[in-house]
C-alpha cells in the first residue's frame, strides 16, 4: 500500500499532546475532603472506572483514520515480471486446387486448416501470422496475439481467393517479409504444401537463403499420401470430378529448404500423422521470454472511513449507556 499524500501522517505527532493532556486532567480531578476513608476500602472497583478510557481511545483512534484517509491510501502500481514461452511464428499455407484431394478427410485443405487452428489456439504466448499462397502469395494475418482472430481466419480461408498453381517461393518469401522484423529471439515459418513449385518469382532455394540470413527456421511440411490419390477434375460439363491420380511432391527442395534454415521437413501422409507434426513443431519451438504485467492504482480508503463511522457510533453508544454521567 501506499500513499498519495503521505505529509498527512506527520499529524499523527498529534497525538503527543493529546495523551498528555488527557494524562494530567485524570490527575487534576476535584477532591472532597473527608476524615476518613476506611469505610470506602472495602468497595469493590467497578470495570467503568477502566472502560471510561475507551471513550478517549476511540477519539483518538477517529482522528487517526481521519489522517490516513487525507493520506489516500492506494493500492500500489508495479510491475511482475513472469518468464513464459514465445516466439514469432509464420504459417504459410497453400490454397492451390491440389489440396483438395481427397487423400486426407475430408480433403487435405480442410485437414490442414484444422489443424493449424488447434496449433493457433495452443500457443497463448505466441506472436503468430498467416500468408496463404497458390500461384501468387498474400499475408492473411499480420503478426498477432489475437487467438480468436486467427483462429476464425483460418477456418474462413476459402479455394479461389488466389490464382492457381504453386509458388513455393513467393510463399516463403512473403512469409520472410512479415516475420524479420520480430521482437522474438526465436522465428520460424511454417510451410504447408502439397506439390512443387511451378509459378512465381521467387525460387524456392533463393527464398530459403534469405531466411537463413535473418535467422529464420523453416519447418516444410509436404501433404499427401504415398502412391495414389483423388484429385479434384473438371469434366467436359463444368462439373468437378474426382480423378485417382499420382501424388507428386517436391520433397527434394522441401528437405533443402528445411536444412538450409536450421528447421526440419515432415511428410503428412493423413491427418493423425499432420497433427502429430505439428504437435513435434510445438514442442521443438519453445523460447523463454519475459513478460511484464501492470497492475492499476486504485484509492483504498474506504475500509478506513468505515471503521472511523463505526468507532463514532460506538462512542455515542457508550456515552448514552453504561457510561452516561450526571451533569
């Protein structure tokens, strides 16, 4: 606790006087001379000769709340400081028409995005953006601790917000734009895709560079079953069909990627697998970070005008009761 005026409290000195004041008038009572007093010596003292001190006493203790209250007593402002976990965290996800195979349930796009909203909400501490990429790249979410706000974005991402294809590259190098300039000591982007780079300005390699010279860790997650899959075709009708098709992924540049930035690449083969890895990249992304919180000065005289309204009361009580005197 502290005090907003605390020069009040010198009137506390106050009291000095008051008690030796109050010292010398019991002393300097009126007296009735009488020839002997053997027969009062037997009269048992009565406990008011001792309780009409608290009348006193309580006066005092009334002006004493009185002065800490022209005081303003306070809860007092700090600052905790508390060390937790955080970093700066980048998922990039491809929304190309190949994530619509239906390898994973329902389609690996949905898979995905589930996900990455369950990864979103676990990590509390975490400054966290989205770039979403198909044959161009586009920053979703900027860097943000808003949980709701990513979470609901992430499951509003839509097929055709973007032109189709696969550029890798422009992803990650989008990615790299948001996340450089982080306070975190620890960065790192997450890279969903599910094919090879095919469109975009950007060369994968070029991008995972880049990253590298900012201290940027690229974990790459490549996304599709092994052998076969159903892909999403359009037939002759305008109508989407779902073809088997070969699944071919880029793993080579994935694993470059990832080796270059000091990160680690996965292979997603269904969604158990997809959250496993995500849940590893949980674990392996963890930076301790200290935290400041502030807390609110509020004034807190209240308790002391109730006890100085109580003692009033109670003086009143005792003045007009057990301690009534005779004029």
């Amino acid at each position: 606790m502290q005090f907003a005026h605390p020069e009040y409290l010198w009137l506390f000195i106050l009291y000095i006087p008051f008690i030796a004041w109050y010292i010398l008038k019991q002393r300097n009572h009126a007296t009735l001379n009488v020839s002997s007093i053997q027969p009062y010596m037997k009269i048992p003292h009565s406990y008011k000769e001792y309780l009409i001190h608290v009348l006193y006493i309580t006066r005092l203790l009334i002006i004493g709340c009185i002065i800490i209250i022209l005081a303003r007593p306070q809860t007092k402002d700090s600052w905790r400081t508390s060390s937790t976990e955080g970093t700066d965290i980048i998922i990039a996800l491809d929304i190309s028409s190949s994530m619509l195979a239906r390898d994973f349930k329902p389609d690996r796009f949905e898979a995905a995005k589930s996900v990455a909203a369950k990864f979103v909400a676990g990590r509390t501490t975490d400054n966290i953006g989205v770039v979403i990429f198909a044959g161009e790249s586009f920053t979703a979410v900027p860097m943000t601790t808003d949980r709701s706000l990513l979470a609901n974005y992430i499951k509003d991402i839509k097929m055709e917000m973007l032109e189709d294809g696969t550029a890798i590259g422009d992803g990650l190098a989008t990615s790299i734009n948001r996340i450089k300039d982080g306070k975190a000591k620890s960065k790192s982007i997450i890279l969903l895709t599910d094919g090879s780079n095919n469109t975009g300005n950007v060369a994968p390699i070029t991008a995972a560079e880049i990253a590298k010279k900012y201290g940027i860790k690229v974990y790459t997650i490549g996304v599709g079953k092994n052998g076969m899959a159903p892909f999403p075709q359009q037939n002759m009708f305008g109508r989407i069909e779902y073809v088997n098709m070969p699944v071919v992924i880029d793993e080579s540049t994935l694993q470059n990627i990832a080796s270059i930035t000091g990160g680690k690449y996965f292979r997603a083969t269904g969604n158990n697998v997809l959250s496993e890895i995500f849940d590893e990249i949980d674990k392996l992304e963890k930076t301790e970070m200290d935290i400041k919180n502030f807390s609110h000065t509020e004034d807190n005289y209240m308790m002391w005008a109730w006890i100085a309204l109580c003692l009033f009361l109670l003086e009143i009580l005792l003045k007009n009761t057990i301690l009534r005197t005779i004029p």
